[in-house]
C-alpha cells in the first residue's frame, strides 16, 4: 500500500462535524496566563460540606467500592423521593421512577437518547448551557433554539414557542435558572408553556440543576402542574447545591416507563454511578440542607454586590434571580463578546466568558460568575470598570 | 435584608466599606452606617479587632485556659464572683460552662511564671474559687473561624461551562 494515499478519516462525519465547545479555546488561554482573576468558572467556589465528605471517607473506610444496583443504591433513590417531594411537591417511586446519574450531564444525554429519533425537532431556549444542541445532535434529532431576550429578563414565553413549534417538534428543553442568564421563570408563564406542552404532546426535560439557588422567590416547579409529571423527566443533582461538582452524581425523576428506558441506557454505557458519591449524596440530602441555606445566603451578597457594581460602571444588567452568574450587556462599544474578553484578559486579567460561547443570541454579552470570593469579585469590578471607562474615553 | 445578614457580614470583614456592604445587602449606604451606629449605640457591636496568627510572631506570651470550680454565692450566683475574675486584665475572655466545672478562663501573660502565679497568687486566693485546673495552649490552628495556617488552594479548572 501506498503511504502517500491520504488516509480515510475513521471519525464518524456526524462527530466531526460537532463544534467543540465555545468555551475551550478560551480555556486554553486562561490557563496558560498567570495572576488572572477569574469569572469564569461553572461551579461553586465552596468546597463540598465536611460533613458530606466525611460520609464518603467513612464509607470508603467500611469498603463501600463495589458496583451498586443500576437504578443507584436504595438509600439515595429513597432520599431523592423524599427530597424532590418535599422540594418540589410531586411524588416518585424509589422504586420505579428514579434513576441515579453521573451527574445531571450523564442524565440529560440519557433523557434526550431516550425520547429523540432521528428527524424530531427538540426545542431549547438560548443563551444556554453548551452542550445542548450537540447532545441532541448525537441523537440525530434537530436542535430547534429560541431565542430569549435581555428586555424581558432572558425568560421564556408561549408565544415564542409557538412561532418555532412545527409537527416534528417532540421535546423542550427548559433550563431554569438558567446558565448563563440566572433567568428563572415566573409561575404565570411557566403554566401557559405546561399548556403549550400538553397540546402538542411534548416530552419536557427540566433540566433544574440550579433549581436550589434562587435568591428572591421559589422557582415554580413544571412536573406539578397539570398534565405535566406524566410528560416530564425532571433533572437534578448534588453538584451545585451542595458544591459536589467532582462527585459526579445526579439524578433524573420521570414516570416508570421513561425510567426503564433511560435505565437501559445507562446499564449498558454507564452501568451505575459511584458507589461512595451516593453515600455521599445520602448524607447531602439527610443532613445537608442547612449548608445549601448558608451557601445560597452568601450567593446573594454577591449576586447584589456584582448586579449593583457592573450596572454602575455602564454594563447594564438584569437582575439575575438564580444560578451563579451575571450577564452583563456589551455590545455598546463596538466589540464582539469575543473580543471583549480576549481584551478584558489581556489588558486588566479578568476573565470572563463570552456570551457567544452560549449560543449566537448570547452575543453582545459576558458571563460574570460569582461561585468567586467577594473579595475577588470587588477587584474584578474594579478592573472590570477601568477597562469600560478607556474603551469609552475611545 | 435579614437582621443579621449586616451583622454576619461585619463578622466576616469589619473592614468592609459602608459602600461595598449596601451594595451587597441591597439597601442604601445612608441605611448601612445608620444601622451600623445603631448596633454600637446598643452594644450590639461592642468592639473590632483584627484576627492574628500569634504563632508566626516571635512574642514573648503565653496563653493558657483554666477550669475554674466555685461555689454560688446566695446573693449574686456566679455573677460576682465571674466579674472580680473578668477585671484581672490578664483574663482575656471568660465563660459560664455547664458540665464538671464552672468558669472557663482564657489568661495571657508574659511567660509560664506569670501565668502561674495570676492562678495562685490572685485566681485561686478569690473567696468561693474551690480549684482550679490550668492548661497551657501549644499552638493555634483555627481561631475564631479563620485557619490560622492552611489556605486552601483553589483546585478548580480556570474555566468551565
């Protein structure tokens, strides 16, 4: 054989084609700078709880390091159900309709290869987490994005489903808080698109990883509304509300035989999670729930602090009601997101995420997270500031 | 705001700008120093000190806590006696216990001797003092909730989604 035929590429076109994720690149160069102050981490700046982690200490020490039934262990499917009861008002089985995750990532690819074939159109609104759109797309199903928008607090709304529904669309996607907009949604408007669900027969992922840090009002919960816990897989996890990030466990809430399928899945790509972050978990959920109280007070000085300080230095911000981060407007001064943080990077070392990174509607804005110490946050508002006012003086 | 949410966070940094602490709270700065007099014309906020890592200074000090058993007087309780053991300026900080004894004692002194003889000389003479047990401190590793040595490194990657 010839060594100068080019080779076949071996890697499937669908995969190749997959961009990789906006946030890489910028990544990359964060890591290689030194003394940068950064805003663009995705998880909580708390380590997790000692008393979480002694529970996986003592359980590791009693060689809890064997597999664990597929579904997770009967303990935590048990606390989960108690939990999302109490949390959200709607009742699962331990038995039946909860299946234990490698975190909320592993949960969602699960949910989505469940219930999308190829053709269907799945439904997500934007800026939004990176990796939905690519998830879909590895299920063959085609990713339908809506726009949500800065005037109306990046929320969600019937009727702008309604223009983007068509008769392939199967499945929506909601994400609230949201990533990267700290978006949540207001009951009024969360039952219109329950309604909008049930008419057109959609199967609704709730993606409710940051469903625990809200700062002013309890986020309204979809599964309790009518028509909804039979349609809905309800995602959630460790990783945000009790700063279990590297734990790697989540869970997905749904009736039995969307529970089954997802299960299948996993039994035989992911067989179970981790046996010592369940015993992890077990602990999070028994005892834990004051932490997420001390957390989420904490969370919301600084959500004030950072909302105030880049509204006052020209950046116009919503006031981002839950997650982690702020997501200022900066689209005045004559630069893409992009290179508005390559250059807030460069010239004040502060990093921040270019909205671009979340989806084409998240141009003309930055993702500020605040799972940061204040007192790097007040630095990072001042150079952030210094930054803005030279570029206006141009 | 909660009513203490202010009072927490001056816990954490006493430094903190009226300025930056509205920011945080959501009210105004006027309504930071407003309650921020309040709560020392009240007593509520009774002092500032700065939190130091004694070890790392080469002072000629030690400090010691001593268990102290006394008997109630029938007028006054523990009262009178815990106010003649707290004006001793060596006592830095003193406690009512439940449990084996009665007052915890926190004392500085120069040296050993200094602090012994403050127990045997002035502590243990004190009419209703019925004994006294004095332990000696070797080393602080956390005080008053700051980690005196430790700093936790931040292990997180410099950007994630």
């Amino acid at each position: 054989m010839s060594g100068s035929k080019s080779r076949r590429n071996y890697v499937a076109p669908y995969v190749r084609d997959t961009p990789r994720s906006g946030i890489r690149e910028f990544f990359e160069i964060v890591s290689s700078r030194k003394d940068v102050i950064s805003l663009s981490i995705g998880e909580p700046d708390f380590v997790t709880p000692w008393h979480i982690r002694e529970a996986a200490i003592f359980a590791l020490d009693h060689g809890a390091t064997s597999y664990t039934a597929n579904l997770g262990t009967p303990d935590l499917r048990q606390a989960v159900s108690d939990y999302v009861r109490k949390s959200y008002g709607v009742k699962y089985s331990p038995e039946s309709e909860i299946l234990i995750t490698v975190g909320v990532s592993e949960a969602f690819d699960l949910a989505i290869r469940a219930v999308v074939e190829p053709g269907f159109d799945v439904m997500y609104h934007e800026p939004c987490y990176v990796s939905y759109p690519s998830v879909i797309a590895f299920s063959h199903g085609r990713p339908v994005c809506v726009e949500t928008k800065r005037e109306n607090d990046f929320r969600l709304t019937r009727e702008m489903l309604e223009k983007k529904i068509t008769n392939k669309t199967r499945v929506l996607i909601l994400n609230f808080p949201t990533n990267p907009t700290g978006a949540i949604m207001p009951r009024k408007d969360m039952q219109e698109i329950a309604k909008l669900a049930v008419k057109h027969d959609l199967v609704v992922i709730a993606d409710d990883i940051y469903a625990e840090l809200t700062y002013d009002e309890k986020p309204a919960s979809i599964a309790r509304m009518p028509g909804m816990r039979e349609r809905t897989i309800l995602l959630n996890g460790f990783s945000k509300s009790w700063a279990m990030t590297g734990f790697r466990v989540g869970f997905a809430c749904s009736p039995p035989e969307l529970t089954e399928a997802m299960m299948k899945i996993h039994q035989y790509t992911m067989l179970c999670a981790p046996i010592l972050s369940q015993k992890a978990g077990v602990e999070a959920i028994r005892n834990g729930m004051p932490d997420i109280a001390d957390m989420r007070n904490e969370y919301r000085e600084r959500r004030n602090f950072i909302h105030a300080a880049l509204n006052e230095m020209g950046l116009p911000c919503h006031m981002p009601r839950g997650a982690f981060y702020a997501f200022p407007y900066i689209g005045d001064y004559g630069l893409t997101s992009k290179e508005f943080s390559f250059r807030l990077l460069n010239e004040e070392k502060v990093a921040c995420v270019p909205g671009s990174a979340f989806g084409a509607s998240g141009e003309g804005y930055l993702r500020c997270s605040y799972a940061t110490d204040i007192e790097e946050i007040k630095e990072a508002m001042k150079r952030i500031g210094a930054f803005v006012q030279r570029l206006r003086k141009r | 705001m909660d009513e203490f949410e202010l009072l927490k966070l001056l816990r954490k940094n006493a430094l903190e700008s009226p300025a930056n602490l509205a920011k945080m709270l959501g009210i105004t700065e006027k309504k930071v120093k407003a309650k921020i007099a309040e709560y020392e014309k009240k007593g509520i906020i009774r002092g500032y000190q700065a939190i130091i890592n004694e070890d790392q200074l080469d002072l000629e000090r030690v400090r010691a806590v001593i268990e102290v058993k006394i008997t109630p007087e029938r007028e006054g309780g523990f009262d009178r006696i815990s106010a003649r053991v707290a004006n001793f300026q060596e006592v830095k900080s003193l406690f009512l216990m439940s449990g084996s004894y009665d007052l915890l004692v926190f004392v500085e002194g120069r040296n050993l001797k200094e602090v012994a003889s403050f127990v045997s000389e002035r502590l243990a003479t004190i009419q209703g003092v019925i004994s006294t047990a004095t332990h000696f401190m070797l080393k602080a590793y956390k005080d008053q909730g700051v980690m005196m040595e430790v700093k936790q490194e931040d292990e997180r990657l410099k950007v994630s989604p």
